[in-house]
C-alpha cells in the first residue's frame, strides 16, 4: 500500500509539472527570415579588423593571433580587406588615369601579346598560286616598380583619437598613392617606375608639333587618331591649355569647348570629354583610348607600424606600399599634340 501511495505521488507531481509549462515559447531574439547573413572570414572578417584596429591603438602591443592570416613576408601586417577597398576607392576618385585604363591584377611578371603585323589579302586568279603572309607577335611586359608612403602621427593623435585615426591615414595614403601614380602613369620614365603615356619611347604617337595651337590644330588632332579608337576616345591635357582652348570656335563661330551640363560629368571638346590632370604637361595634350594603357597591380598593398625609429620624439611612423606598373600596349591608339612656343615650329 505505501508503494502505491508513493507511485501516485509521484504521478501526480508530474502532471502539475507538466501543467506549468508555459503555452507559448517567448521570442529571444530579432525575428529573421530563416538566411543567417554569410559570415566573412579571413581579412575581411570583422575579428581581423578589430585585432587590426586594437593593435593600432596599443602601439602594437596588443596583437592578436588573427593577424596571423594577414601577416606580410618583411614583418608587417596585411591590411583588412574592407581597409583595401576603401583605399582602392580614394585611388579610384582622385587618379583619372585609374579611370580610364585597364586595371589588372597579376601575380607575377604579366606577358601581353601584340599583333605586330598582320596578314594581308592578295588577288589571284583562278588556278593560281597562293600566297602565304607572315603575321607576327610581339609582347609587352608589365613588371611591378614598388610604391610606398611613410606618415609620422604623435602618441597622443594615435591613443586620444582613435576612432578618427583610421580614416585620417587612408585618407592621407590614398590622396598620396594617386598623386604619384598618376604622375607615374603620365610621365614615367619606365626606369624604376611605369612608362608614362607621355613618355618619348613607349608613350602615345606624337601627330603634330605646333608654335601656338590654333582650332585646327585640335581637329587634326581628332582625326590623327584611328576611327575605331575615336569611340572611346577622350582628352587628357593641363588647367593652362584648358584655358587656352575654351575660347576656340569653329568655322560656324561655335565654341568647341561645351561645359557639363551634369554634375560630376567632364567638360567636352569638340563632343569629346575633357579630363584635366596638374601631372600633365603644360606643352602637351593627349587625345585617344586609354583603355590600351594596362595597370598591372601586384598583390595587396600592405601596411606596418615603426615604433622604435621616432621613439625619441614621441611619434610613431605608418607606411603604406604597393607594387604596380603601367604601359600602352598600342601607340597609335593615343595621339600627342605638343606646342613648343616657338615660332620655328
């Protein structure tokens, strides 16, 4: 009997158990769709950049094991992929060349093959022989010339501002990357640097030297170039010869020069944009397809830390680098007008 009386005991204490469970489970967490968004990993993850940004602020005494992913072959530290883009992105607004030309990635010395000469077609008659041409190939090679940028920032800038520190670098990186790339890409001697469209070996085809430009001059320039480079063809030239050219007209007495009607949009000559660059030379200005003019980047840019080299001073020095090179791959697929201010010609 007392074994009974224990079973429906317990019996009865699991039925009031069950009883006070409640009905409905309540809500934990935000409602979702039921797609968990997809979690980064690597460089890109958030972890990389918070280790990244913790090493900053503590003078890189703080580093993480996750920079191990990023760790760069000299002792540097990789920078977060989302720091690359946004870097990428400063290079991109500031360097029109970046614009214009192709941009590729390469990882080792890039071959590009060019069509040096070119089958022809003959007549012949029927029954007649025929006749074999040779078509030939010649290669560009695009190398990789190293870039870089060192900044000084004061202990107090880094621990007191920390949460604008990374905006001030890239900023500052990125505006000093593109000045002198652009100047490179423009001017370069191909030496230790990539060879400039302007260059007088490896740069566009010189069409005309001229004392003093006249609205002529400009038209024989348009036309200097290929028709089929004339559909993506743009100019490139300086401030001064943007002044010089606004006040040209044409035979009907209209300007040749017409203002953006749309903002962020380049001025146009003679239907064609107007890009202007202070690296371009004040003598020259170029007019074509840029796209021929290849950008080779070589792997990621990195980024590191000096702690010990302005120690004394109380300032800590930052250094940004890249690798990257640049040449047109066609000659005549850009055209030079340059004016020698002289009435020799």
């Amino acid at each position: 009997a007392l074994t009974n009386e224990i079973h429906r005991m317990e019996r009865r204490d699991a039925r009031e158990a069950e009883l006070s469970k409640p009905v409905n489970t309540p809500l934990t967490s935000k409602p979702t769709t039921g797609k968990q968004p997809e979690e980064k990993t690597g460089r890109a993850s958030n972890a990389y950049k918070e280790a990244m940004l913790t090493a900053m602020r503590s003078n890189f005494r703080q580093v993480s094991n996750v920079l191990q992913e990023g760790v760069d072959a000299d002792g540097g530290y990789l920078v977060p992929e989302e720091y690359d883009h946004r870097l990428i992105d400063v290079l991109d607004e500031e360097n029109i060349m970046r614009k214009l030309a192709h941009k590729i990635t390469t990882s080792g010395e890039h071959k590009i093959n060019i069509a040096a000469t070119k089958p022809a077609a003959a007549w012949i008659e029927e029954g007649g022989a025929l006749q074999f041409s040779d078509a030939t190939f010649s290669q560009i090679l695009l190398d990789a010339h190293k870039l870089h940028v060192a900044i000084k920032v004061t202990e107090e800038l880094l621990y007191d501002n920390a949460f604008r520190l990374e905006n001030y670098i890239i900023e500052q990186f990125g505006k000093a990357l593109a000045n002198a790339e652009e100047d490179a890409f423009l001017n370069g001697t191909g030496n230790g640097q990539p060879l400039g469209l302007f260059a007088e070996t490896g740069g566009g085809t010189l069409a005309k030297t001229v004392a003093t430009p006249k609205p002529e001059d400009v038209i024989d320039l348009i036309y200097a170039l290929k028709r089929p480079y004339r559909k993506n063809a743009a100019f490139i030239m300086n401030d001064a010869a943007v002044a010089a050219i606004r006040s040209f007209k044409d035979n009907n007495g209209a300007f040749m020069w017409q203002p953006s009607c749309v903002a962020g949009e380049p001025d146009k000559l003679m239907g064609y944009d107007i890009y202007t660059s202070p690296f371009c030379p004040a003598n020259m200005m170029a007019f074509g397809d840029y796209n021929y003019y290849n950008i080779g980047d070589r792997g990621t840019r990195s980024f590191k830390q000096l702690t010990e080299l302005f120690a004394g001073n109380g300032m800590i020095g930052f250094v940004a680098k890249e690798r990257v090179d640049g040449k047109l791959i066609l000659s005549e697929a850009v055209q030079i007008l340059k004016v020698t201010g002289s009435s020799k010609g």
